[in-house]
C-alpha cells in the first residue's frame, strides 16, 4: 500500500473523533425524523379535509421511514441509537416547543420551512463523512417529494387573504430564527460535530458560506409559497 | 354458461347493492386505519422512552400502510376512497372522543384491545366478499406482530401495581363496550353492509355467534396482558 491521498480516508474514519461525529449526526438525524413524523401525525389530526389529511400522513410516514433507515443502518454498524439519539431529545424539544403551530397551516409551513432548513443542513454535512454514511443520509434525506403539495395549500390558501401571507411568513422568519439558534446550541455542545467542519480543514470563511447557502435556500422555499422571507 | 353455484359469485358482484357493501367496507377499514394512525402517533408523543416511542411509531407506521394500501385498492378499482371514508368520519370520531386515554399506557392497551376487536370484526366480514376484496382486506388486517410488545409491557406495569391493573382492566370493558356501540350505529346507518351478512343468507344465530366470538378473542386478548376482562 502506498500512502496516497485517498488511502487517509480510513485512517480518518478509525479515529475515535471522527466516529463520535459520525454517530452524532445519524444521531441528530434520526431523533429529528422521528420527531418530525410525530409533530406532522398530530398536526393532521387537525386537518380540516379527508384528502388533507392523507396527504400530511404520507409526509409523517415518510419521517417515519427515513428514521427507520438509520436506526437500522447504526444497529448494523453496532451503534447504539438510543444513546445517539439521547444528546439531542432536549434541543429538539425545545425546538418544537418554541414553534408550536397555531393549525394545521402552520403546521405545513413549519414541515416545509422547518425541515428544509435539516436537510439542507444535513446534506451540506454529508460532504465530510465517509461513503457508507453518506449514502444513508442521503437516503434518509429524501422525502420522495412529499412535501410539494405544501407549496399549492399554501398559495391557494394566502392568495385570498394578504393578512394569513402576512402572518405565514413571520411565521416562517420565526422558523428560520428558532432552528438557526437550536442548531448554535448544538454545534456549542457536541464539540466532535463541529471538529467535523472545522478539524477537517474547513475554514471559518467556509461555514459561513455555508450559512449564506442556507438562508438563501430558505428564502427560495418562502417564495416558492408566495411567502416575504 | 351454466347456472352452476360457483357462475353465481360474479354475478352476486355486479349486484349494486353488494358493491355498495364493499365501498362500505373498504371505506370504514381505511377510515379506522388513518385514524389509528394519528391516535397512535398523537399517543407516542407521550411515551416515556425512546425505544417505546420508537416501537409506538413502528405501530402507527403500520397503519398508515394498511391505509394506503386500501386507498390504492379503492382507487384501481374505480371507487372514491374520500366518498368511501366519508360515511365513517362521525361514528369514529365519536369513538375516539369517548375513549380518550389518559397517558400513553392507556393508549397502548386501547390499540391493542380496540383494532383486535375491529381487526377480527373486519375478518368476519371478509368471509362474505370476493376474493379479491378478501385478499386486500387480510393483507391490511396484517400488522406483522408489531402489537405484540404491548402485552409484555402491561403485564410488566401492573406486576407491581395492582391499582393499575384494575384500571386497566376498567378501561379495556370501556373499550369493547364503546366499540360495539359505534359498529351498532354503523350497522343500523349503513343498510348495504347489514344486508351483506343477514341478505348473504347468514341468519341471526350466525350473527350472534360471531358476536361471541368477538368476545371471546376480547377476553383472550385481556388475559394474555394480564387483565381481568
């Protein structure tokens, strides 16, 4: 064997800090999928039609999948889930308790807005981890284009009342605050996640990219709804 | 063509009044089906452990696919899943208010009792349908074992509290009794389904058997969890 390059790679994914990160993001991840199938369950009980309510249920078993997907993946890499998942029961809680939707709108912006902004953060992370975890993350991240039918309620739904547009989208600033400042709270707390950007030779200058990258992909999804972001 | 008995099933089939009865069917299963679902995950937000969360989830993922897989069913063969599920909304929602559980331990015994007795209600009644309605109803009858953690847990929980266990068992009456008040409201709005079994040349004797026998499995049902029914 030569040392080339590409030969660090699993010299990198031996480290136990590497390791520590990588269970912490499937972690994160799986804890924010099954959280979101519950909020999205209890937001479609509140429904108002049949086929509402179907359709916000096809989102909720979709989180529910995607959880799936990784506890199985971490059980087969002989990761505990449970101890993944625990670091992150709390900012998520308050996440969701900070952003309760008044009705089932706002429960579909919040889906839509709330879990943009996980993917994409997630996929942005999915750069620097190895192929396999990679992979499943990806998998994880597809909610088969579920969530496309938020865009249309949405508009249907403001296009004859300026005030509901109004009131959407400081709801969806709000969003965008909350997840931005629980999302601090965590790269502050898990100091192996954050080592993963910065200890993997990613420069501040980046992360801020990053963030810009973002905030930019947010502010497409408010308008793709009609929404002032 | 001959007249012989077997020629006669297709022909019972076009009957209006028999399509009628299998609409109903169909509708009323994956109306109890979506709403198991959001009762489940609603119940899982209260869950005390991840891993019960967890297997709570897996239950009401499994509804959710029961219920599309009906939906799928319904809209193959040209009928209206929402106009199916319609006639079913009030009864089961009436249902659900009268048996709100306190806690999620109340719930899980309510998704173990109540869909064992709608499971083996919709088991009987597959026996008066055609084949191809039979199949589709026992492939979403099918909860693949995912209930069965819920008889360990409660025999667990009342092992040191009697107190419960009498609760427990109080609620799993309330339970049967709600139920089959709703499926007799049902039975009387809903003439095509009745006639299914009493015009399918089942006579009232046949009928109050598999009323004892709906019983019968309730008890069963109660035993194995430890609860006096």
């Amino acid at each position: 064997m030569d040392d080339s390059p590409q030969e660090q790679v699993p010299e990198t994914e031996a480290e136990p800090q590497y390791q520590a990160a990588v269970v912490d993001l499937l972690g994160v991840l799986a804890y924010g999928e099954l959280t979101a199938f519950i909020r999205m369950a209890v937001d479609c009980d509140l429904a108002p039609t049949l086929a509402l309510k179907s359709a916000m249920g096809q989102l909720a078993a979709t989180d529910y999948a995607n959880y799936k997907t990784l506890v199985e993946h971490m059980r087969s890499r002989g990761m505990d889930p449970e101890a993944a998942m625990a670091p992150f029961v709390a900012p998520i809680a308050v996440y969701h308790e900070r952003t309760k939707p008044k009705g089932w709108l706002e429960g579909l912006v919040k889906a839509y807005v709330g879990e943009g902004i996980a993917k994409d953060f997630y996929r942005e992370m999915s750069a620097y981890v190895d192929e396999d975890t990679r992979t499943v993350m990806q998998s994880a991240l597809d909610d088969e284009g579920h969530a496309e039918f938020v865009v249309q309620i949405v508009r249907d739904s403001i296009h004859t009342d300026r005030t509901l547009a109004g009131r959407l989208a400081l709801w969806g600033r709000r969003l965008l605050g909350e997840a931005l400042s629980q999302a601090q709270a965590v790269a502050v707390e898990r100091d192996a996640m954050s080592a993963l950007l910065v200890g993997g030779g990613v420069d501040l200058g980046e992360v801020g990219r990053m963030f810009t990258r973002l905030t930019d992909n947010h502010q497409r999804r408010m308008s793709r709804m009609g929404l002032e972001a």
